[in-house]
C-alpha cells in the first residue's frame, strides 16, 4: 500500500491513525464558536480541524421547486439553499481559523465544492484538501483539485465501486498519487448495519491507498473497530455541545466523547502492537504463577516418586509440569519435605 505524508505526519499501514475534528455547521455562524472549536480540537488530541468551503450560492440554487426541497430527515422541511445558508462556514472566516489552528498546532484543512473554492482555498495556502462523499461523482472538480497536486482525503459514503474507480481515476489522470480514500455511510447519524468496516481492508487493496473511515455513527465503537481493522484515517463531526442548534449537531461528538474516543483508539493501537510470542516484562512477573512439580508429602531418601507424592501445582518454582510422566516410578536422591518444589538434584539416575 503507498502512504502519503500530510505536512509532518506519515498516513498509512504501520502509523497510528490521522484523526480528523469536522467542524463543519457546528460553529452555529458564531466565529467565536467556531474559534473554540479549532481549540477543543487540539485539546481533544485531534490531529487535524476541518472545514466546509462554499457558499449557498456556490453549491446550490434558492429554489422551491420538488428537486430542491428536503424531504424527510433531520433537514425535513427546507429547501437545500435554507440548509446550505445555516451550516456554511463564511469565506471571510476561514484565513482566521487556520492562523488559529498554527497557533495551537493542529492542521486546517478544507473541503471545498467548486472551483471558485478551490480558488480560495489555494490562495489561502491550504496543503491538502478533502473531496466529500456527495462529490464523488463530481470528476470534473475532483480534477480541478487533483491538479493543484497537493494529497487527497475522498470520502466514498454511496459510492459503487465503479464510482469510487472513476473518482480515483480523476485524481490520477492529473499525476496525483496522493490519495486517501474514507469509507462512509452517507446517512446521518449513520446505524452500525450500514457500515460495513470490512469495506476498508478491500478497498486499500483494489486500490492501493490508505483507507480509513468517516464516521457519522453515534458512539465511538465504529472508529476504534475500523482502526483495529486497519483504518489510517478517522473523520468525525465535533460540536461543542449537542445542544446548541445547528444542523450537524445531533450526529456530531462533544468534547468528552471525542477525547475518550482518540484515547480509546490510541489504546486499540497499543493492543494491536505487532506480531510477536516473545514474552514481555509484564508476563515474566506473572511466570511464578504457572504450574510446576512439587513434592506434597515427605519423601525419605530412595523412596518412588508416586501421583501421590508429587503433584503438578501453583506456584511455578518447581520442575515444568511436562516432566512429570517422565519422573514418576524414579527414586530420590535424598530426604525431600512436602511443599518443596522439585529440581533434578533431587531425582537418582
């Protein structure tokens, strides 16, 4: 699998998992939230604080007509460019939110969602950009963004596979190879029959790319199960709390979670070390508790070793139990008291 290098940080099999805070409607339009947000991510042990770049007019049309009204889900009732004009992020907003990010030390990045995004985004200095699960099959922006040749993280969420292979194509016809492809459940929140982790292994070998998850669940089980299982990356809405009203709020994690969450794969990451049946520090300790071959009743010198006068017991001081077979009907080379583990000076050739 070819890893890519985000910055200073390495994104692929063997490094732990890049964690991304999505911050996307959960500013409210209150840049003082959205600055506290950048913050509670770095504090949250996020790696990275990602953005949403457009506008309702850039990504949609202010219509009322059948194909633009919401149906059913959290946004029933409005149309796209109600929804769109609640959650965007203001373009005036975004050079100030990434100076915040350098100056706690956490990434900034952006997904945008057309080429006048791309724009500003590149005259903003963005290093690396994000292509969104419902942009998947917009190959003409995913090359107009390939070509700034800089790494990619793709969420795939509805995605076929003939999809996701265009998409891929994209971003290599523009000698891009700087890709990062998300599994996701593009419903919100998503429900964990839907997700389909196994999904991540395959698609890291159809297309030799990292893959990692971006993940609408509630919960953290979805993102420490898909590390486990070889995530590189975890994408996962952050909000300050579930209780200030924004249209992203009811899937996205407050503080504690996502810091119990990144601790929570952090520790996944520890367990999963590497393959090994080397005994470590810790278990040496524990040795002295295994079984072994002591004499349990007094024994004169000459005297038979019988099952009854030895046995196989905790603690583990005396002979591996595996000889045990072998000494029974053998004599002893001296006076032996019970509780005395027993060693090979104590056995006649």
């Amino acid at each position: 699998m070819k890893d890519i290098t985000i910055i200073d940080r390495h994104i692929g099999e063997g490094y732990p998992a890049y964690i991304i805070a999505e911050m996307s409607g959960n500013h409210a339009g209150d840049i003082q939230k959205a600055i506290e947000l950048v913050h509670v991510a770095k504090e949250s042990g996020a790696n990275c604080i990602k953005i949403q770049t457009y506008t309702p007019d850039t990504i949609t049309i202010n219509s009322n007509k059948p194909p633009f009204q919401i149906k059913e889900g959290l946004w029933r009732g409005k149309n796209l460019y109600q929804l769109y004009g609640k959650a965007y992020t203001p373009w005036d907003w975004q050079g100030q939110l990434m100076e915040e990010a350098n100056k706690v030390g956490i990434h900034f990045f952006s997904t945008p969602f057309d080429f006048t995004a791309v724009d500003f985004l590149e005259e903003l200095g963005v290093e690396f950009y994000k292509i969104a699960s419902f942009e998947l099959v917009d190959t003409p922006l995913i090359k107009y963004v390939a070509s700034k040749g800089k790494p990619i993280i793709m969420s795939t969420g509805m995605g076929t596979l003939g999809e996701i292979e265009e998409a891929v194509k994209a971003v290599r016809s523009q000698g891009n190879d700087q890709l990062c492809l998300l599994k996701c459940s593009s419903s919100y929140p998503a429900i964990p029959e839907d997700m389909n982790l196994r999904t991540i292994r395959n698609m890291a070998e159809i297309f030799n790319v990292p893959v990692g998850l971006s993940d609408h669940s509630m919960g953290s089980i979805a993102a420490v199960t898909a590390v486990a299982m070889g995530a590189s990356v975890i994408e996962k809405h952050l909000c300050l709390s579930r209780e200030i009203e924004n249209p992203d709020a009811s899937f996205s994690m407050e503080p504690h979670e996502f810091k119990k969450m990144v601790q929570d794969i952090r520790s996944a990451e520890r367990a999963m070390g590497k393959v090994s049946y080397e005994i470590s520090p810790n278990e040496e300790k524990s040795m002295i508790f295994r079984k072994s071959i002591f004499v349990v009743q007094d024994i004169q010198e000459g005297e038979i070793f019988t099952k009854e006068n030895i046995r196989v017991i905790r603690p583990g001081e005396g002979l591996t139990p595996k000889f045990y077979e072998e000494i029974i009907g053998k004599r002893a080379s001296k006076s032996i008291e019970c509780g005395t583990p027993l060693r090979w000076t104590m056995i006649s050739d």
